[in-house]
C-alpha cells in the first residue's frame, strides 16, 4: 500500500494520499487549507487517479481544499452528517475565539457530490477497504478510518484528530467533549492489535502498543478514569 503524506497550510494539517501502488487508483484525506498543490504534487509523482475524498471531520483545517480537490477530479466527498454543516459555515464550526484571519483565501461551500458516513461502515474504494468508526470529542462526526491487516502490512488507523503520538485532539472548540474523546479512545482506540499504525503521529508514526505504553490519555483509559482524571491538553 502507498501512503503519500504532507503538512498543508498555516495549520500544517496532515494530508495524505492512499493507493494500493503506485499508478493506481487513489483516495485522498483530509484536504485541508492550501493543501491542493500538494496533492495535484503528490497525484503526478505516484501517477494516481483520485476517486474520493474521505474527511476525518469537518474543521477548516482538515475541508478548506475539498471543493477544488473534488472539482479538479470530479469525485465525491465522504464526510460525517454532524459534521457536514462546517464545510459551509467554518467559522461556527471553530468557534469565534479562533478567528478566520484567512477566510479571503478559502473557498467555503460544499462540492458538487458530498456522501455522508455511518459508523461501523466499509468503505470500498480505490481497491482498498476502510472501516469507519464515528469517534466524537473533537467534533460530535469527528471519525476515524482504518484499513485492514494483511499478510505484508499491518492495520493503518487515520485518526484525525482523535489520537497522536503521545496526545489527543482538543476539545475546547464547538461540538467538543473530553467525556465523549475519552469514551472514543476506549471503543475504538483500545480494542486494536498493538501493531495498528496510526496516522497522524507528529513528525512519525505511531503505533497502539506504543500509544498505550507512552499516551497519558489512553492509559487512564485503561486504568477506567473519567474526563474529571484527565490530563489537561495544551494549545
């Protein structure tokens, strides 16, 4: 499987590009702010053609590129429906104390195909399958993708901005709950095989066995602390 990653924009949010092989069909995550160029970049490198693009929920940073991205291709756009309002109104998705002080640059609306996700569903796309699995905390449609293991590669988990190497997402904005993120690292962060990848993982990947080892969150989790027990993410 190729995963081809890159930070876009002012948020450097991950961006990635999923194939089977080079020269393939491919889906693309998470287009974010100023992420278009990076991945007409990374579709010419690996000869891809994009069939969809999935979003892990639906803040600015992770959507602002999806209505070119798509345009450019002519494919849908799969986002959660709680999430689904943000890709036409940022700003209420963010909360006014972030501010928008690039809201010139961005084209806000929805593409021309937007499909909407559900839990617990397998998408079959580009030759690769995700399961889907609705994690609220950082948004109420945050969701996480995870593709199968196999003999040669283990599990992969795109987790948004549900889990880090060593941290998870904030849940100081709208729609955020350290009490919905932390029941969401237990049903769906914890079940997985300790050789599940995760994506993204600051800088490099991570992994679950090393995620429960080393995260403060996941192993207060297991230990069956509540939000009240947390340790208290920083900006």
């Amino acid at each position: 499987m190729l995963i081809a990653g890159f930070p876009a924009g002012a948020w450097g949010t991950n961006c990635y590009v999923v194939a089977p092989a080079a020269g393939e069909e491919c889906v693309i995550i998470d287009p974010g702010h100023q992420a278009a160029p990076g991945v007409e970049e990374t579709l010419r490198k690996h000869r891809l053609k994009p069939v969809a693009v999935v979003l892990t929920h639906g803040h600015l940073d992770h959507v602002a590129s999806v209505v070119p991205v798509c345009g450019a291709h002519d494919v849908p756009a799969w986002i959660h429906p709680e999430d689904r309002f943000m890709m036409n109104d940022p700003e209420k998705g963010l909360g006014r104390s972030i501010g928008l002080p690039l809201l010139g640059e961005l084209t806000v609306g929805e593409p021309a195909d937007v499909r909407e996700l559900t839990d617990g569903a397998k998408l079959q796309l580009a030759g690769l399958e995700f399961s889907v699995a609705h994690a609220p905390g950082h948004t109420r449609g945050s969701v996480t993708f995870r593709t199968p293991e196999n003999a040669d590669i283990p599990s992969v988990l795109f987790s948004g901005d549900l889990l880090f190497a060593g941290s998870i997402g904030r849940t100081d904005m709208p729609g955020g709950s350290m009490d919905d993120m932390l029941e969401s690292l237990a049903r769906v962060v914890l079940p997985l095989d300790d050789s599940t990848v995760v994506l993204p993982g600051h800088n490099e990947h991570t992994t679950i066995g090393r995620e429960r080892a080393t995260n403060p969150y996941l192993r207060q989790v297991a230990a069956g602390q509540g939000a009240s027990e947390a340790p208290r993410r920083g900006m």
